[in-house]
C-alpha cells in the first residue's frame, strides 16, 4: 500500500487532466463573455498549487514534465505547451514558496500571475506557428475573463490540492518520518 501513497499525486494529476478536457468541451459555452473566451485551466493550476504546498519535493518537477507530455499529447497531439510550462510553473512556484506566507491570498496572486502567463504563452506559441490568429486586443480581453474564471477554479481546488500535497508527497514514502 506505501507504493500507492507514492504515485497518488500522479493518479490525481491524471484525473485532472480528464476533468480539464471534458471541461474544455463540454463547458466551453458558458466560459464565454462575448466573443471573448477563457481557457480551461484545471491543470495548471493544480501544478502550480502542488509546487506553493510542497516547496521541498524535486520530484514533482518530474511528475510536472511527465504530466506536461501525458496533456500535450492528449490536448494537442504535439509534445510543447504543457511540458515546458507545467515544469517551469512547478519549480517557480516552490521558489515563490519559500518566502511566500502561506496563506489563500498570497498564493490566488502567484496562480493568477502563473495562469495569465500561461495564456500569453499559449496564445504565442499558438500565434507564432499559425494555430491562432486573435489579436493582441482579443488576447488581452480574453485574459479578463480568464482572470475570473481562475479565480473560480483556484477557490474549489485549494484544499484539495493543499490536501494531497501535503499528506500524498509525490514519490516520498511518508512511513520513514512517522515514529
């Protein structure tokens, strides 16, 4: 059973990305505000959450980049996006949460920082290989409505993410520290 402690993280991070593709497509009509649309960020966010909570593991860096090429392939059908952000967004965010208070409004800064980010990125990549072409207004707008969106997404995942981090630490049998 202390093997399955070890890969719970991985196994919550795989049920995030399903849950964030069937949002994507199944409730992409109500994340709209106009014509300007805001992006399922499920996934991201969880990574990040999992970085502020656990700022001592390296090895969630490794599940970020190995969820990072599980959610290119299955988003986007090309390895990219989600493997250089997800690792770099992790290990940021174990940075930030070392001087960081651990409180809910600190971190709602770093993950609206970390997901605005996220959509500018996408948005050049996507724009730079001719994937988008939504303007520089459109992008801005819809960063907006993301921002609200994120918001509702970081407030239902805190805990839960704050729980797992916590008490499932990716790859670290917890039974060695307990007397």
């Amino acid at each position: 059973m202390s093997i399955f402690r070890k890969w719970v993280l991985a196994i919550a991070m795989f049920i995030a990305l399903i849950i964030d593709g069937i949002c994507s497509f199944y409730l992409h009509q109500f994340m709209n505000y106009g014509s300007f649309g805001a992006a399922s960020v499920i996934l991201p966010i969880s990574m990040m959450l999992i970085g502020l909570f656990d700022d001592t593991n390296e090895n969630e860096v490794w599940l970020a980049i190995g969820t990072g090429i599980v959610a290119d392939v299955y988003f986007y059908g090309i390895i990219g996006i989600y493997t250089v952000f997800l690792p770099v967004s992790c290990w940021l965010c174990q940075r930030i949460a070392r001087f960081l208070p651990e409180v809910f409004w600190a971190r709602l800064i770093v993950i609206l920082l970390g997901t605005t980010v996220f959509i500018a990125y996408s948005w050049l990549i996507f724009k730079a290989v001719g994937f988008a072409d939504a303007s520089m207004h459109a992008l801005l707008l819809s960063l907006l409505v993301n921002l609200g969106w994120s918001t509702l997404v970081f407030a239902l995942l805190y805990w839960i993410w704050g729980n797992l981090a916590q008490d499932y630490p990716f790859l670290i049998d917890l039974n060695a520290y307990r007397v």
